[in-house]
C-alpha cells in the first residue's frame, strides 16, 4: 500500500525532529497531501494513526488535503481546485492544467 510508505516515511521524518528536542512527548501530528499527490487522505491519516501508536502513545493524527491551482485559458481568472474536471467558476470553460496539489508535508508537530 503506497500510503503506508508515505506513513512511514513521515514517522522517519518525525522522528528526526524529535530527536532535536530531547524530552518533548509527541501529542500531535499535522499533515498537508496535495489533492493530485496520489494520496488518499482517509487512508494515509489510517496509517499514520498505526505508525505513530506504534512509537508513541496517544497521538493525534490529521491529515489535510491542499488544493492545487488553475488558469481558465478563455479569462485568466486562477481558482483552487481539488479534483477534476477544472472549470473556471466565472466563465465555465475548462481550465489548461494544474499548478501545485503534489506536494506532501509535515504542517505541525504538538509536543509538551
Ligand atoms: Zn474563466
């Protein structure tokens, strides 16, 4: 399972962060998928639940997508979208492509 990986690549990545804060107890997790990333966020957010309580107690886990960006060919006009099909809200003509949306990132760490 892809999410699984990603899950367990940002347990690595959180990890490495806790290790510059000797003493902090981990309490909560923020993450931002792309909504073109690939990523299912219910899924991911599943899988990082089983990773975190794996190494640490009681964490909460959140997972959010980010939209990505695009630009109506007819006006110009550049609105978020999340998934497909891209129509410009103003004009209704399709949109030419998408900036953005593929990225993955730790938002936040909660630590006490
Ligand atoms: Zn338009």
């Amino acid at each position: 399972m892809h999410e699984m990986s990603v899950a367990l690549e940002i347990g690595s990545i959180v990890a490495r962060e806790l290790a510059k804060r000797p003493g902090c107890r981990l309490t909560g997790l923020g993450v931002v998928v792309g909504a073109f990333s690939g990523v299912q966020i219910d899924t991911l957010e599943f899988c990082l639940e089983v990773v975190m309580a794996e190494r640490y107690d009681g964490v909460v886990c959140e997972v959010k997508p980010e939209p990505g960006t695009a630009q109506c060919l007819q006006c110009g006009r550049r609105f978020q979208v999340s998934r497909a099909p891209f129509e410009c809200p103003t004009c209704g003509m399709p949109a030419l492509g998408v900036d953005g949306g593929d990225s993955l990132q730790v938002s936040y760490l909660e630590v006490e």
